[in-house]
C-alpha cells in the first residue's frame, strides 16, 4: 500500500522549496522556478517497496583508498524508453520516481552508492588487511527539467538559477549530515561517458570519507603554504590557457590538461562551496557555466559528451584550504575519435594527451567569438 507524505513548503534563496517523501520513505524535494505559482504536489501512488541495504566498503591495501561494494546498483534502469523514463513526472502508465509536474526534483537513489544510512565518517584504520566498514553517506538524483530531452545545454537562465539554488540547498543539507565529510554534485552527459539514463539530470555523491582527487588537491595546497589556490589562479590567468574572465570567476584550460576538452572555473574569492556564494557570484555563475559547456558542444558537429564536476571543500575547512571549483573534461579528441583510458592511463594514472592545452583554449574561445 503507498504511503502519503506531507509536504512541507519552504523558501529558499527566492524559491519555494517543497520536502516531501516516496512510497518507500525517500526524500523528495521539489525547487521551483521563481514564476511558478504554488501548486498541490501528488503523493507517491507506488507500493511501498524495501529500499535497498546500504553497501559496504573495503579498504584497498595498495592504495589505502575506499571502494564501495554495491551491488544492487547492477539493477538500475539502462537506457530505457522515453515513454518508461523513471525521471518523467509519473502518469498511470509510467510509475515513476516524481509524482507529477515539477520544474526541478531531487530526490534519493534508488540504488545508492553510499547510504541511506548514516554514521561516523570513515577514517583509514590501522589495519592493512581486510578493512572495510558501511558505505555510510547519501546519493541524491538531480533532475533538471520534466522536459524527457536534453541535457544542462539546453536550460534557460531561471531554470539555471532554480538548479543553482537546489545544488546550494542540497550541500547546506548534506554537508551537515553525521559521517558525511565531502558533498560532490555533477553530470554526465552522453552514452560515450555511461550515462544509462537519457532525461536531463545530474548527481550529488555524499561521501563519507575524502575522496583521492580532492584529498590530492588539499595535500598540494597544504603543501604549498598560504594562497595556493589564488596563486593557481593568477599563474592560469596570465597563460594563453585563459578561455573567460569574468567579474568573480576565471576559466581556462589548465596548465597539465589530461583529457582531450578540458576546462576549470575557480573563484576569484576564496570560497568553500556553494553555500558561500554571494548573490552575484551566483548570477555569474548560471552565466559562464553554460559559456563553457556551449563552448565545449560547439567543437564538433556532434554532441560533446562530457563530466561536469563541482569540487566543494570537505566538511569543516575553508576556501583558503580547499577552493570551490567546476571542472569540465570530455574524452571527444574529433569528431568521430574518443580518447580511451587505456595502459598507461588505467594501469599506471600517468596520462598522455594528444593535443596541446594552448590549442584547446583557442578553439574553445573561436567557438565562444
């Protein structure tokens, strides 16, 4: 029998933000655009179903790094037809994860990767063999539009600001979450990159440990001593590598790109993440993201496929010690062409890169002249 939720109705930088539940007690939450009027929000009509165990995750010796083993993510849906997209609003004949209309709804994984349970952050133990611990955390699905077509690209300026605000709502929330230490949100976009889902959505990995990409960077930045980000900036800034400069944000390609399309925006203000974002930060923002992944489309005649990658600082350190920063990285080296990670890349992570980073940023500002 399904259960019916009460919504609880909120506002949230200019939003109205609805929180409410699924049939199996998921979160749902639904961000409106600042346009749309107040409407009556549908209870999940489905049967209660268990909601699936939350993984386990082992320590690799090698490494000294966290994977998660999760095995009911095999189950998810793959590729399926627009008219039993489980990211459409529901109808009587497609029982769906968003009962009825929205403009942007973020709801739990059905299959997380970390979660649903929650806990003690998971610190590296002493023992070297054999650790392992609850993937403890929460995955959340970020869909963009009731629109089945698409992809960020194509969101106009409101429907950006609304994806914005839900993203800034979701870290405030997550972050604060017992045993979640980083709160990483992004899309992916293309069969080319494993997208299995075609409606235009996005992700938010609460993890509850630091992840090696982030905890590399920090170790660097740690290493440096003061400024290190601010520097990174400016050295990136004064390179042919510049694609846009704006009042509160920089993009370019950076200095060691490893992939065939390749962009980073930092801040030029020492932000965390993006719940430190002032108003008009956040205004340029919903301007230069979508300038760089139209920039990064306009290089072929085909769909660019792409990872976008917000990187927040973890839980408890500042901008100083860790910036906020999106990324944008495709392996589309031509038209017909993909760069595969293949022996050096996947055995070795020394990556080689067949076109220079000075050539990649002039391309991509023809593309934005």
């Amino acid at each position: 029998m399904a259960t019916t939720a009460l919504a609880e109705r909120r506002a949230f930088l200019g939003h109205a933000v609805t929180v409410t539940q699924l049939s199996d007690s998921r979160s749902l939450m639904y961000f409106d655009d600042v346009t749309t009027p107040s409407t009556t929000r549908a209870s999940d009509a489905r049967e209660a179903l268990e909601r699936s165990a939350t993984p386990k995750m082992r320590l690799d010796p090698l490494t000294r790094e966290w994977v998660s083993i999760a095995p009911a993510r095999n189950q998810r849906a793959f590729l399926p037809t627009e008219e039993s997209c489980p990211l459409c609003a529901q109808t009587d004949a497609n029982p769906s994860e968003v009962p009825g209309p929205f403009d942007v709804a973020v709801f739990e994984n059905k299959s997380p990767s970390f979660g649903p349970a929650l806990g003690p952050g998971s610190s590296l133990p002493s023992q070297t063999f054999g650790a392992h611990t609850d993937a403890v955390g929460r995955c959340e699905v970020v869909v963009f539009s009731q629109d089945h077509h698409g992809s960020f690209i194509g969101l106009d300026a409101q429907r950006i600001d609304t994806v914005i605000a839900a993203w800034t709502h979701r870290t405030e929330e997550l972050k604060a979450l017992p045993g979640v230490k980083t709160v990483f949100p992004f899309e992916n976009r293309g069969e080319e990159i494993g997208v299995t889902l075609h409606h235009p959505h996005g992700q938010i990995y609460s993890y509850p440990f630091i992840p090696p990409r982030t905890s590399a960077l920090l170790a660097n930045s740690r290493a440096h001593g003061t400024g290190f980000f601010q520097d990174y900036l400016e050295f990136e800034s004064r390179s042919e590598r510049l694609v846009i400069r704006g009042d509160s944000f920089s993009a370019f390609v950076p200095y060691a790109a490893r992939w065939p399309v390749e962009m980073i925006l930092v801040p030029h203000s020492p932000v965390a993440d993006f719940t430190e974002l002032t108003d008009s930060e956040r205004k340029e923002l919903g301007v230069l993201v979508p300038q760089m992944l139209n920039a990064v489309d306009g290089l072929y005649e085909s769909e660019t496929p792409y990872i976008a990658a917000w990187y927040q600082a973890p839980s408890g350190l500042s901008g100083e010690e860790f910036r906020f920063h999106f990324r944008v990285t495709s392996p589309k080296r031509s038209e017909n062409k993909l760069k595969f990670l293949a022996g050096s890349e996947t055995a070795m992570g020394a990556f080689i890169l067949d076109v220079n980073p000075e050539t990649q940023a002039e391309q991509l500002r023809a593309v934005l002249a």
